[in-house]
C-alpha cells in the first residue's frame, strides 16, 4: 500500500484529500507554492477532525495522530520521498505538465504522479514527461472526504499496475473507485454537463432565477444541490474552465458551449463560495437567496 503521499495544492481539493489520506493512516506532506494556503488547509482540516471529535466520531487520541500525520512541504525537493504525488493545483495543462516535468527530476523512478484534474487530458499531461506510463487521473468532488467517489483515469500509456495501485489506496480511504478512459470530462464532469449547460440557458433567456432553477432540481429530480449551488461550491473559475475545456476537445460541439454568463461572473471575480459571491451572495457562509 502507497504509505507516503504528496499533495501538491493546498486548495478546496488538495486540502480534502490531504484529510482523508491521514484519516486513512497515510503519511502526507502538503505543498502550495502560496506558504499561506498550505497553514490554511492545515487549519481548516484541524478544525474539521476536532469537529468530529466534540461530536463523538474521531477520539482525541486519533485526532492527534491524524494531524501528526499530515505536514507542510515548502518546497518541491521535500517530496521526493514520496510514492505517490496527488496534484490539484490550477486547471491549466501548462502547469500542470511543468509540475510533473519537474516532479520526475526530483521523485524515484516509480513514484507514481496523479492528477486530480476535472477535465484535462491525463495523456496530454503525461506527454510531458518521461515516464508516461506512471501517470494517472485521480479525480475526486467536493467535499473530498464526504463524496465517496474518485474516477480513476486511465491515459493512453499509464500502466495498468498503476491503475491497480490507486484502486486499491482509494478503496483502503473508503472511496468507491471508477476506473474510466481518458475521455473529456472522464465520466461524471461529461454526464454532467447536459444539466449544467441546460440551466445556464434557462438562465440566460431570462426564463428562471438560479435559486428557481436549482430548487426545482433538487426538489423534482433529487439532485441534493442545484446545478447554480454547484457551480458556486466548484468554484466559477473551475467550473466555467471545465466546461470551455471539454467544448474545445469535442472540438467545439455545440452541443457544450460554454456559459457566456459564467464567463462574465469569472472575468469580475464573482467565483462563488470562495470569493463570497457567485450566482448567490454569502453572509457568514450563507447563500442569500432571492426568489
Ligand atoms: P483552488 O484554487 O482552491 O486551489 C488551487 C491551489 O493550487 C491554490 O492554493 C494555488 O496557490 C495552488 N497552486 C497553483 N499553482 C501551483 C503550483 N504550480 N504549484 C503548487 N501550488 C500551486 O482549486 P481547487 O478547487 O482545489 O482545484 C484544484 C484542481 O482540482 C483543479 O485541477 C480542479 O479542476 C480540480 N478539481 C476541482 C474540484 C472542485 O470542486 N473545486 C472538483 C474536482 C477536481
């Protein structure tokens, strides 16, 4: 079993997996190259875990142990121990592929490197670096330790055994595993999108507010968020880049345009959650919603 694991990216993504790989009894190291982000991940799961504690899930004993177990890595070099290297750093092929370039100068030979990219393709960022065959998609949602899934992305020349080995690490944290071709989107960011690109247009022609829109999904279909609370938990910046992401690589299908609303909430720093506002308003981390 992958003991030693590096997570590179301290955000919404990199900080979840950092929790659940050290609640799992693995050793994480956790790099951003903001110093302030990988304090502030470490924090926010501290404050989590001990959550847990007072509500009489995780004793005191496993909380200590559980946040010894996960440290900060203010460089790269402090990773090269590591078997397995989890990136979630910004949704650009470009930086991702000069991550990994530089990961294989660093790493043993085997060390395997997994991208948790939501909609890049894992061949394209393996094309950068030498050993192809030990890269991988390794795509977890939101909020990481409570949605059980991850697609296990398989790219043109990952080797199978590196498959085998996410899997079973993914199934050791209690995650159900997919294992899915490296298609755009993979699996579920591509089933996905018929429901987000649908209710943009429905916003767009002015048809229904997004607290409409999405309350008539959870309440008619049961999806336990609307596609709007979504968009505003994934972040607009991540989102909106996933869906221009797989509208270029079906090579401009229309049937995936991309949200020119989204577009515009992005280009004004309207990311949602995180920037306090999206398609809603947060007051205290609560959406304000209007009718
Ligand atoms: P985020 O914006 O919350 O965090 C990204 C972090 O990466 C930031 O702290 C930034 O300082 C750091 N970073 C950027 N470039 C870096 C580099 N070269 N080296 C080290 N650190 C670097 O982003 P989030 O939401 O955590 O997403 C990260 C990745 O996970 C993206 O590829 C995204 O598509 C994917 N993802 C996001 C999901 C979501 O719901 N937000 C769901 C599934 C996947």
């Amino acid at each position: 079993m992958l003991s030693k694991i590096a997570i590179i990216g301290a955000g919404a993504m990199g900080r979840g997996i950092a929790q659940l790989f050290a609640t799992a009894g693995h050793q994480v190291w956790l790099h951003d190259t903001r110093a302030e982000a990988i304090e502030q991940a470490l924090a926010f799961n501290r404050e989590l875990l001990e959550r847990s504690v007072a509500k009489g899930r995780l004793s005191p004993d496993e909380l200590a142990a559980t946040l010894a177990r996960m440290r900060p890595a203010h460089s790269l070099a402090e990773l090269a121990h590591c078997e397995l290297v989890i990136e979630a750093v910004v949704e650009r092929l470009d930086v991702k592929q000069a991550l990994f370039v530089e990961l294989e100068s660093l790493v043993a030979a085997d060390t395997i490197l997994a991208s948790n990219t939501s909609s890049l393709s894992v061949t394209r960022i393996a094309s950068a670096c030498q050993r192809p065959e030990r890269v991988a998609g390794f795509h977890f949602f939101n909020p990481v330790p409570l949605m059980k899934l991850v697609e296990v992305v398989r790219g043109e020349r990952t080797d199978p055994a590196v498959i085998r080995r996410l899997v079973d690490l993914a199934e050791h944290a209690g995650h159900f595993a997919a294992i899915t071709p490296d298609t755009p989107g993979f699996l579920v960011n591509h089933a996905g999108r018929a429901y987000a690109t649908e209710a943009q247009r429905i916003l767009a022609e002015g048809i229904a507010t997004p607290a409409q829109i999405d309350r008539i999904l959870r309440d008619g279909p049961g999806f336990p968020m609307g596609p709007f609370e979504l968009a505003d938990l994934t972040g607009l910046d991540i989102s909106h880049a996933v869906m221009e992401s797989i509208f270029e690589q079906y090579y401009q299908d229309p049937r995936y345009t991309p949200s020119n609303l989204a577009a515009q909430r992005v280009a004004a720093g309207l990311l949602g959650r995180k920037s306090g506002e999206g398609y809603y308003r947060y007051v205290d981390g609560k959406p304000q919603r209007e009718p």
